[in-house]
C-alpha cells in the first residue's frame, strides 16, 4: 500500500482507460490528495499491479492539498461583559505561514490585549480589517488557507530524497576544452522560504535636531487617562502621609528568605506585608473599603476584601486583582503577586482579571520613588502608595539612628472617608508592618 508521508507513484496508460485504472487502484488504497509532478519515472508495472497488457508507466507524485485546502474566516472573539469594542493590532501579514496556536494578532481594549491565534496550520490569505481599526466581537478579521505550510514541506522532503543526477561525461576527443560553468541550481519557490525585508536605512539624528515623533495612544493608555480625569472631577480626592520603620520587616525577610524560598518556591517580599496589612486595617475601617453607589446614593459596605496591584505594563498600567486577601497569610499573598506578575509579563492579563477590587496599592518603590500622591482607582475610594526605602536619621527613644524608612500615601474619596478614619487606617498599616506579631495578636 502506499504510504502517505512520501512521494507516491501512479500508474499511467498510454490510453484513458489506463489512467481511469490508476485513479481507482490509489482510490481503493486510501492514497488522496494527491497531484502529477512533471517529470515521469519508468518502472515495473508489479507495483501497482495493473493487469498486462496495458504499458504502464510511473508518474511522481507530492503530496499536496492544493486542491482540498479549507479556506476558514477567523473572527474576533467575544470580550468581557464591559468591552464592546476594540483596535486590532497585526503581528502576521498577508503570506506568512503560522502554525496552530500562533498569535495573528491583538485586540487592544480598554483594560487588557485579547490576543487571537491561528486555528490551524496554515498560511494568511487575506487581513480583513486594516491595522488599528476598530472591531467588534464576532467580525470577521482574516482570512487562513490550512495545510499551506504541510504542502511546502513536501517539495523540499523530494528534493532531499532524489538522488544527484551524475556528471556529465567529458569527451574524449576534446581534452582541453573548457566545460561550461556548472548550471545554478534551481531557484526555491518565493512561498516557501520568505526572504526577511531589508530594514529602512535611518541616518543618525545630527547633532542640534529638532524632530518630532508621533505615535497614537492605543486604546488601554486613553482608557487611563479618561478614568483618572474622570476621578480627579467626581472625587474629593485628599492625601494623608506616614512613615514607615522598615527595620524589623527587613529582619524577618533576611532570616527566612531562603527557608521561604525552599519550602514554597517563591520570594518573600516586602509587598506581601503591605497587602496583608491594607486588609487588617480595611476590615478595622469598613469606610475605606467601602464604595458610593450613585445612582442610588447609597453607601455600600463590603464583608470581604479584593486589593488590586498596580502593575505597570510596556503598554499601560494594569491593576489585577486579589481576592479574599482576609482571608489569605503571607505565602497565599506571594504566590497571588507572582502569578499576577507572571501573566502581566507575557501580556496574559484578563478582563477578569482585573474586575472588581475594594482597594488599591501601588508600589512605586521599585522605580526609586521617595515621595508621592497616587491618584484613586474608581469606583474605589482609597488607594495606598507605597514608596522607595532609603536610609534616614531618625529619632528612637530619645536619640538618633539611621533606619530604613518609606513613606506612605493614603489618597481617599471625602465624601465618604474623614480624616479620622483615613489617619487611623495609614496608621495601622504602620504598626502592623513595623511589628507583625500584632496579625497573631488581633491588636
């Protein structure tokens, strides 16, 4: 029986009637997708076993789907319940191959990069939607010709396995005579290796320019800005400080990092203190944690705590979500940030992700900020900032010391938060991370 994975042959007559024959011995043996090659291959005719006396003649085939490759229209795929829309960014053009699962591009919304893969293996016919243009779910947005990769392989799998034609005899009678240069070898086929395009040559800037460069906010980074301008105008946003001992903290870090590490295989850092804390003091503070409802003018009140991170990404800032934080210890916390992470690098980050949330942190430490004002996450009402620690004298029992220190900010919504609970609530975070034996204590 022939074999699929390699290059069939066929039986040909001389007459229809033979060719007729040949399609339906390779028919019964299961062999399809198949087309002629060129160039004809004399053999036995026992290998087909076509009765005598037809002459028959064997013919190379390829596999190839030429013929039955599905053309198949992939669509934009449906988004969360409070996204309608959004632009598509291409990462494949028309002709490239992608195999199955390949991203073809993204859809940037106003929270998250949905990004869509190729349903197969195969190559791009035809984009449907241009580059940054809007789309909505279910709309058509390309066009894929599957099995095109599978059917380039093929020629190139033949051409390894023919063997070399031999070398031209030289004649005798003219020894001296100088042979012809050697023919080139025949060109690949454009669509099955695709040459890389020469990048534009770009003169270094001269010294003294003045250029300008300008480049569209995509969707995520105008989402942003809407929704911190819409917070600067319906909250009455004020900001309270503190600072923080950060000396016992970095001792208990010190001591068990590496036992840490070892036993649950992530990092104990310092933002995990700073969560647990947030949710101690929410529950002390109800108010904090709280949320205005208006359209009902009504003040709601949650049991549970869901604190967002702040996470900043090459195309915005994200804030997904932890949930439940009352109810989690350090490691639960740790391993929570590191998925969080984890999936905000490689752009994974969900709409879900990212829904909800009673209060927010952010963690503008990590790029050396000494001091700062963070702006409110609506709908919440409060959200802390965090800062960078730096070595600074201070006073302890009556004398001076250098200790580690980082200020706080607590910016919160005063319609809803007074003074006295957004001051008790920054100092309780305070107590609670210079002295975590108060979480045991319930203090």
């Amino acid at each position: 029986m022939l074999s699929r994975s390699r290059c069939a042959y066929r039986a040909l007559g001389r007459s229809l009637s033979a060719v007729s024959q040949a399609n339906n011995v390779l028919h019964r043996q299961g062999v399809s997708g198949l087309s002629v090659c060129s160039r004809l291959v004399y053999s036995s005719p026992e290998i087909c076993q076509f009765p005598s006396p037809v002459n028959v003649f064997h013919i190379r085939y390829f596999r190839t789907s030429a013929v039955h490759r599905e053309v198949v229209t992939v669509k934009c795929p449906a988004f969360a319940e409070s996204v309608s829309e959004g632009d598509v960014r291409w990462e494949k053009a028309v002709g490239d191959s992608v195999t199955e699962d390949e991203v073809v591009c993204e859809i940037e919304t106003d929270k998250t990069s949905v990004q869509v893969p190729a349903p197969a293996s195969g190559v791009i016919e035809e984009l449907l939607v241009p580059d940054g243009e809007k789309v909505e779910a279910g709309q058509p947005l390309f066009k894929l010709r599957k099995g095109e990769v599978a059917a380039k392989a093929a020629p190139a799998a033949e051409a390894a396995e023919a063997p070399p034609p031999p070398p031209a005899s030289t004649p005798t009678a003219m020894p001296k005579v100088t042979p012809a240069p050697p023919q080139a070898a025949p060109a690949k086929p454009v669509s099955a290796v695709k040459a890389a395009p020469a990048p534009p040559s770009l003169a270094p800037p001269t010294a003294g320019a003045r250029g300008e460069n300008r480049v569209k906010m995509n969707r995520m980074r105008l989402r942003i800005a809407q929704r911190l301008k819409e917070a600067q105008e319906t909250c009455a946003m004020l900001t309270t400080f503190n600072e923080v001992d950060m000396s016992n903290i970095q001792e208990m870090r010190n001591l068990y990092k590496d036992a840490f590490l070892k036993k649950h295989a992530v990092k104990l850092g310092f933002m995990s203190a700073f969560v647990k804390a947030a949710a101690y003091a929410l529950t002390d503070q109800p108010a904090v944690n709280a949320v205005i409802d208006d359209t009902t003018k009504e003040i709601i009140y949650r049991d549970y705590v869901d604190i967002s991170v702040a996470v900043a990404t090459p195309k915005g800032l994200v804030v997904p979500v932890i949930r439940n934080v009352e109810t989690m210890n350090f490691t639960d916390i740790e391993k929570a940030i590191n998925a969080l992470g984890e999936k905000a690098r490689k752009n994974e980050i969900a709409v879900e992700d990212m829904d909800g949330g009673t209060f927010t942190i952010s963690n503008g430490g990590v790029f050396g900020s000494m001091f700062g004002t963070p702006i409110i996450n609506p709908p919440q009402s409060a959200i802390l900032g965090m800062h960078g620690i730096f070595q600074r004298p201070v006073a302890i029992n009556g004398q001076v010391e250098i200790r580690p220190m980082m200020y706080v900010a607590l910016t919160y919504d005063h319609r809803l938060v007074d003074g006295r609970e957004a001051v008790t609530f920054l100092r309780k975070i305070k107590s609670v991370v210079e002295d975590p034996r108060l979480l045991l204590l319930d203090m």
